[in-house]
C-alpha cells in the first residue's frame, strides 16, 4: 500500500433503523449504572447486559447463520457499536470474544473448535481473554517464552501471561506459546491454543491498577494440557495468525469513544460566557466528528474485503492521543469541579488515571506508528 485511503460516505437506510433500535434500548438500560461507571465503558463486565444484547442479535452480527451469526453488515455492526459506546454500556464480558476470537475461530477452526464455541459467543455464553503479553517482554511479542511440548494426544503449556484482561471472569484464553525454539525468524515457531480457564494447572492472579481497579491478570499455566483438538489453525504459523487478528482489535470506535462520558459531563458543565471551555469544546467535538468518519470508513472497507490496518492504526493511535488529552483538558477549563463531587469530577478522576494506558491497549503508539510509516511508503 502505498497511501492512506478512507472512503466516506453515508450510512444505507437499515442502519439508521437499527440506531433508532439501539439507541432506545441503551437509554433505558443505561439508567442502572452511574456516571462513574459508565466511564469504564467496554472494559466495564455485566454478563446480563451481554444476555440482552445476545437476545437482540447484537452479538456476532456479521457471523455465519450456520454459526449462530445474523449475518448483517459490517456497517451495521458499526451503528450498535457506536450507540452502545456513546452511552458506556459495560460490554467487557463478550467483547474480545465478539471483536476478534469469534472470527479467528471461524477462520482458523471452522472445522474443529468453531462448532461448538462460536455458537456459545454469539448467545453469551462464555467470556474471553487474550493471552499474549508477557513478563519482562513489554511489546516485543517475538519475544514470547512461553511453551508448549507435544505429548500424546495434545501439547503440554508452561509459562506466563500479563495484562490479560478480564481472566479472571473467562471461560476461555487464546494463548499464544513457542512450539518450537527460536530460530532466525524471530517470528516463526509460534502457535495459538484454545485454553479451557478451569484447567488443572491455570492459576489467575489479579493485578489491581492505581485506580485499585481489577481488570489485568497475571495468568500462570503450569503443566496445562490441552488437547490437539485445541490448537488453532497451523502449529508454527501463530504469528500471522494474531498479526491478521489484529486488524480487528484496532478497527472498532471503540479507540476514540470510550471518554464519551467525560465529554458528556464537560458539555453538561460548560458556561456559555466561557470562551475558553467553548472552544476547548468545540475542538473535541470537531475530532469527534473526524475519527466518526474515518472509523465508519473503516466498517466500509470490511464490509469490501478490504484491509483496514493502516487506516485502523491512524484511527488508534488519533484516537488514543484524543482520549489522553482529555482529562488535561478537564482540569485546565474545568478545574473549579475538583472537590465539588460533580458527576464531571468523579468521571475525571477515573479517566486521568485510566488514560496513560490508552496508548498501550491494542499496540503501542510506537508500533502504530511504525505500521503507518510503512504503509504510507515512508520505511
């Protein structure tokens, strides 16, 4: 790819039918939670509100009808995707399953592990977490020691993952293990497995954040088998399995609108007669606009086949320096709110400690960065 191209254009008549849907279902359901925890937004877990969704078809939208899927649109997916996000509702419990194990099982175990998982996502049923990160690795994924030994009738696992988000709730992790030793090709002899969470020899330990939040985990497995059945895809070949995975992680809204509550709450907060709060304001909302185009652009570049990952990295790695800035920007213009106990300050007060780590999530800034250069012809 020599240049960075988005398409843009407006949403077909079914979309706009579905976000009258959406949306009427979010404002009522959204009422339970606080403001507060809408701020966590899809990192936030409530397997029931997962059920409801699952009930509505809003899970697996784009799926196979032979896996459970609706079959729908990538647009349309798009559209629940930023209804849902705008008000946070906490869709952490299905939401690494939904944006990307779903389809890398149907991809690289359609014949095998797809059947009798995939259909269990699409109904709610179970919860995902990611095993790739680890100790003392930060993000040199080649650099994984974690192993897996062939033994008769499947693969032994030891090692260590980090960061892994939501193990402590999950059913399942797809990890990613050496099944042969580092070679020249620092990318080769890597392998994925599906990994059953209440396996003898899986031990989850809670990493709590300064927020004294409990979302990562350290997740230990210790002599963990796993049968042949549950390798995913080609032994060897996990590296261009996650790469091709990746595109999915990075291509959603969710990279620039997981602070909605807080621009809510500022918006809410705002005094006309300020000029500063307005402009500040206003230059959100122009960004807002920019990386809602561009991410729809996304959802119509899948919708084709095409490959969104130089234009997904753009909207990340944009999004995640939007997102950051925001909380500098509340308690620059917004900064009479701190010690009032407004619903702005305790929305604050969770996102200028979550946002150092939104430049982590999903990639890097360096590795996001490194991806453009390459795709724009610059390396």
């Amino acid at each position: 790819m020599d240049g960075l191209h988005i398409e843009l254009g407006e949403l077909p008549p079914q979309c706009e039918l579905l976000r009258q849907e959406v949306r009427a279902f979010a404002q009522e359901e959204i009422s339970k939670y606080s403001k507060e925890k809408r701020a966590y937004n899809w990192s936030g877990r409530d397997p029931e509100m997962t059920k409801k969704m699952a009930e509505r078809g809003w899970i697996g939208m784009t799926w196979p009808k032979k896996f459970g899927g609706a079959e729908r649109s990538m647009l349309e997916r798009y559209v629940m995707l930023e209804e849902m996000l705008a008000v946070g509702a906490p869709m952490g419990w299905h939401w690494s399953a939904d944006r990307q194990m779903g389809p890398l099982l149907m991809r690289y175990a359609q014949d095998t592990l797809a059947p009798k998982i995939v259909p269990k996502i699409v109904s709610g049923e179970c919860s995902f977490c990611i095993g790739m990160s680890e100790p003392d690795s930060g993000s040199d994924l080649a650099s994984i020691r974690s192993k897996a030994v062939k033994v008769e009738g499947g693969w032994v696992l030891n090692g260590t993952k980090v960061w892994t988000s939501g193990a402590h709730h999950a059913n399942y992790m797809v990890a990613l293990v050496r099944t042969r030793e580092k070679s020249e090709d620092r990318h080769g002899g890597m392998t994925q497995f599906l990994v059953e969470m209440d396996r003898e020899g899986v031990e989850v330990n809670p990493i709590y954040s300064q927020l004294g939040t409990h979302i990562f985990n350290e997740v230990v497995l210790d002599n963990v088998f796993v049968p042949d059945e549950n390798l995913i895809g080609v032994e060897g070949e996990g590296w261009k399995q996650v790469t091709s995975e990746l595109k999915y992680e990075r291509s959603g809204p969710e990279r620039f609108l997981s602070s909605t509550q807080m621009l809510i709450e500022m918006i809410d907060a705002t005094e006309p007669e300020r000029e500063d709060q307005t402009e500040a304001i206003g230059r959100l909302i122009a960004k807002y606009a920019a990386l809602r185009q561009m991410s729809q652009g996304i959802a119509l570049m899948m919708s084709k086949g095409e490959d969104p990952a130089l234009a997904a990295s753009v909207v990340k790695d944009q999004g995640a320096l939007m997102e950051q800035l925001m909380p500098n920007i509340a308690h620059d213009k917004f900064g009479e709110h701190i010690g009032t106990g407004s619903d702005l300050e305790q929305v604050m007060n969770f996102l200028s400690m979550a946002a150092p780590s939104f430049s982590l999530r999903g990639g890097t800034r360096e590795i996001l960065r490194g991806i453009i250069a390459r795709g724009m012809g610059l390396r």
